[in-house]
C-alpha cells in the first residue's frame, strides 16, 4: 500500500485514526495498523521485521546493562547482524556478480534466491536499529524495557517503508506519553495533503517526460530533449521524496509524533557541501553522526579526512542501490565537497551568489542523470548529448516528437515546480501577513531545532485534495522512487 493511493488515503487512514482516537491513542491500535499497512504490500516479509525487532530489543537489553564485557560484544553483534541481513538482501547479488567477474568462482556458491525480492523499506528500518542500538551503547538513550514500545518505533507506519529516518532519542518521550490536540492534527493535515499535492500534482506529471528521455535510444537522442530530461527528473525526485516525507511528518503529527524535516530547499544551496545539508537530511546526518565521526572525521589530518568523506559517499551512493551507477553518484559527490574543502569553497565564496546556485544545480543536474541511468555507457552517451548538443543519428525509426510528451500539464508541473522548489511561497505569504506556525523539530542538529511553516488556507488545501484524488482515481499504481532503496 502507498500513500499516494485511494485505497489508503480513503480508507486505510481514516478507519485508522477513528479506531486510534477511539481506543485513546494506543500503541497497540499503531501497531496493528502498521502491520496491516505492511502485510498488506509485502506479505511474509513482516515475518523479517518481527525477527529483528526481537533480535534488537534483546541486544539493546544487553547492551545496556551494567555488564561492560557483555555490552562490547553486544554493540558488534547487533550492528553485525543488521549490516548482514541488509547485506544478504540487498547487495548479495551484485557482490556475487562481481566477485565472479573478477575470476573469484567459488562466490556463486552463495546461495541466492532466483526470485528474490528487496523487502520494501529496509534500508530505512536497519538504520534506525543500528542508531538504537548505538545511541544505547553512547548512553544517549536508556534500552527500553518495553516490547510494545520499540515496536512501535520501529513498525510505525509513516515512516516504515521510506523514512526519514527516525532516531529513538527523538520520539521516545512521545511513544511513552503523548498529547494531541486540534492544532497538531490541523497542521498534520496540511503536511499531508501538501505532500500528496507534491508527489501526484507535480512528481508524477513531469515524470511522463524525464521516462521518456531516459528510455530514448542514445543514438536518437537530442540536446534538448536531454536537458529537458534532466530538468524533469531534477524536479521529480525532489519533489516525489519531500512530498513522501511532509506525507509522513503530517501523519506522525495527527498521531502526537514529531518527525524530523527532511528537506529545506536543497536547489537553493550554494554549495555541494550546502546541498547535502539540505537534501535528505535524517540519511546525511545518520551518515555524519554513526560513520564519519565514528571512523574519525576530521580529527586525524587532512588525508584522514578525504579517506573517511570517501568512504561515506561511497556507502551514501551504495546505500541507495546495489549498482555501480549508485556508487559512482556518491563519488561524484564526495569528489567535488572535497574540492570545496580543498580550496574551491573558498573560491565560490567569491563569486556572485547566482553563479555558484548555478554551479549547484548544473552538477546536481548532471549526478542525477548517473543516479537516474540504467548503466554508465547510457549516462555518458546522456551526458554527451548535453554537454555537445547533439543531434539524433539518422535511423530508419522516426523519433517520437518531442510535443508529443512536453504536454501543457507537463510545461505547467515543470514550471510550478521550479517555483516552489525555492522558497517564493513561504516569501509571498509572509508578505500577505499569513500566520506562521512553529513546532519543535525532533532532530539531531540544533541549528535546525525550530523550523516554521505557514497556515495555507483551507480553500487551498481542499482544492488540492480534491485535484489530487481525482487523478489518483485514475492513474494505476505510483509509488515513490525512494521505496526501492
């Protein structure tokens, strides 16, 4: 089941909150949903989930007991595991291949399974273990003595199957106790339908044309038809994985929860660096706080630190799929914020603020062709035609016409987008003297403990359901692009 369907957002969601209201805000109701929400799209694949969440209440329970020899062996055992089963599921494999490429036979002894299948959200549930399991060792957070309630953490619904990824440190008051009143669900609201609005008004209709560009045979492929590719997906991913994440804030809000704001305009960023202070935010810091400082950081010189960036952009770009395309977008990445470290920081901190969003959006622009890509002979046949312009090679197919995808919906979408990509809205309702609304963000870094959103009002909010639904009534099944990760 995904958010962004009829089955769930008119009947799932509203038979779930009346029986969560009524039955005075149970754990035990979030659990029973979010294990029907669940088994409801992945079937067995609860038994996998029930199987670590035990494995990890026990470990945290270990781990935090007085028991210091226990407790060492108990951190490596449980971050082992976690890192094993995700490791079996996701990238066992694309190891098995490439160790077989490199001559190493005896790994297709492995045993795979022919129709395997990536359970939906697991790259997202064993990091929030692992970070449970660490915050427990670090004495950040006590081990909870409750099942119930680290279920409830881990299984909750919102943010299962795609994020953000949600630190127990940062709910755990609220999974024990809870307050909920008119305004947390009012601005829950908002949040939801704001990010259904996102992915169904805006994701889904540009997607029509960056699928169309990227399934073009290279050697048909034209400059413009490129670049307009690049933009479309640009504008897609953004808005399909913020308007999944606002889905998932505003239903953590109805239910008491505060979840952490997971984007903050990355396209206005001035910097790589900037921009992955801005984009996925929950993953960057996870990153940042149980990998880069765990390995060292900073602290041991400057070649310390260019080997400990690497390695995170490598696991960053892994992370996000078991392909070489994947890993070589984090590197690309890693490679230009360790230039701006070098030296280019210092240069663009001299230049005009348009020229460097510019550089921003001209290598985000082009990272997203080699996420986006099936392989690297299509990425840089891609970027080819962008960079050189370049026209389609005669053949005896003729190629569809561009207007034929670049429909008014999609030039529409595409330029609603690129507004709303910067913050022009929250500008011009400040300027329209639209209340602003605060609430404290449960997240990891201070700087961002307080963000504020605007009361848009309810003709707005009504009129984008209403749109939104309709098209849901017609369209076959979207998902999110974050739910194969």
């Amino acid at each position: 089941m995904v958010f962004s369907s009829i089955p769930f957002v008119f009947y799932f969601l509203p038979i779930f909150l009346v029986c969560y209201f009524a039955f005075g805000r149970s754990n035990w109701i979030i659990l029973f949903g979010s294990a029907v929400f669940y088994v409801w799209g992945e079937g067995i694949n609860i038994v996998l989930i029930v199987s670590l969440l035990a494995f990890n209440y026990w470990m945290g329970r270990l781990i935090g007991s007085d028991r210091e020899r226990l407790a060492k062996v108990g951190i490596w055992v449980g971050v082992g595991v976690n890192l094993a089963v995700l490791g079996h599921y996701k990238y066992a494999q694309f190891l098995v291949t490439n160790l077989t490429r490199l001559g190493v036979h005896s790994a297709a002894a492995y045993p795979l399974d022919p129709n395997h299948h990536l359970p939906l959200g697991i790259s997202f549930f064993v990091f929030q273990m692992i970070s449970y399991l660490v915050d427990v060792r670090a004495g950040k957070v006590q081990a909870e003595r409750y099942p119930s309630r680290l279920a409830t953490y881990m299984m909750m619904f919102p943010h299962l199957i795609a994020g953000p990824i949600v630190r127990y440190a940062n709910i755990a008051g609220e999974i024990a106790a809870r307050r909920v009143d008119v305004a947390s669900v009012g601005l829950g609201v908002q949040y939801f339908i704001v990010g259904l609005c996102q992915k169904v008004l805006i994701a889904n209709t540009v997607a029509r044309f960056a699928d169309h560009a990227f399934s073009v045979p290279v050697n048909q492929l034209d400059g413009l038809t490129a670049w307009l590719g690049a933009v479309t997906y640009t504008i897609q991913i953004y808005f399909d994985f913020c308007g999944y994440s606002n889905v998932a804030i505003g239903l953590a809000l109805m239910m008491g929860f505060h979840f952490p704001r997971n984007f903050n305009y990355p396209y206005i960023a001035r910097s790589v660096t900037e921009f992955w202070r801005r984009w996925h935010i929950s993953l960057s810091t996870w990153f940042r706080d149980y990998v880069y400082i765990a390995i060292g950081g900073n602290r041991a010189g400057r070649f310390a630190t260019v080997r400990n960036l690497l390695i995170v952009f490598f696991l960053t770009g892994l992370w996000h799929g078991a392909a070489w395309t994947f890993v070589l977008w984090g590197l690309y990445h890693g490679a230009f914020l360790l230039m701006e470290r070098l030296g280019l920081g210092q240069v663009l901190d001299r230049m005009p603020r348009w020229i460097r969003n510019a550089y921003v959006l001209i290598l985000v622009m082009f990272g997203w062709v080699l996420f986006r890509a099936g392989d690297r002979h299509q990425t840089f046949s891609y970027w080819k035609a962008m960079v050189f312009l370049s026209t389609p090679v005669k053949s005896p197919e003729t190629p569809v016409p561009i207007t034929l995808w670049l429909t008014p919906e999609v030039i529409a979408a595409l330029i609603v987008g690129s507004v709303l990509a910067c913050p022009v809205m929250a500008w011009g309702l400040d300027r329209l003297g639209y209340a602003r609304l605060g609430r404290q963000a449960a997240i990891a870094d201070p700087a961002m403990d307080i963000h504020y959103v605007h009361a848009l009002p309810v003709g707005v909010l009504l009129a984008g359901l209403v749109v939104a639904s309709a098209l849901l009534a017609g369209d076959t099944l979207n998902p999110f692009l974050y739910f194969r990760f």
